[in-house]
C-alpha cells in the first residue's frame, strides 16, 4: 500500500506555461471547428489575458 507523499496544485503559468501554446491553440480550434473566422494570435491572446474578470465593450 503506497501513501501519499505530497500533492502539487498548478495555477496556469506557475509550474508550466499553458496559455499560450495550449489554451490559446485549444480556442483557436474549437473557432475553426464552430465555423467561427476568429482566430487568437500570440499577440492578441496576451491583451486578452491582461483583462480580468467581466469587462463591457
């Protein structure tokens, strides 16, 4: 029987940079598969990641 020995939580960036080759690329494609012509470059998913919480336009 092992036991636990340590549990590791992550927020994204903290341990491994996920946004912007993961969530960015997994946004992009569910666009393409949705019929969607928006598409996150690097640039433009960084602005994005600058606002926080619910913003109005």
């Amino acid at each position: 029987m092992s036991h636990l020995k340590a549990i590791i939580f992550d927020v994204d960036g903290t341990l491994a940079e996920t946004e912007r080759d993961g969530h960015r690329l997994a946004f992009n494609q569910t666009f393409a598969e949705a019929g969607l012509d928006w598409y996150w470059s690097i640039e433009l998913y960084g602005e994005l990641l600058t606002v926080s919480g619910v913003r109005s336009v």
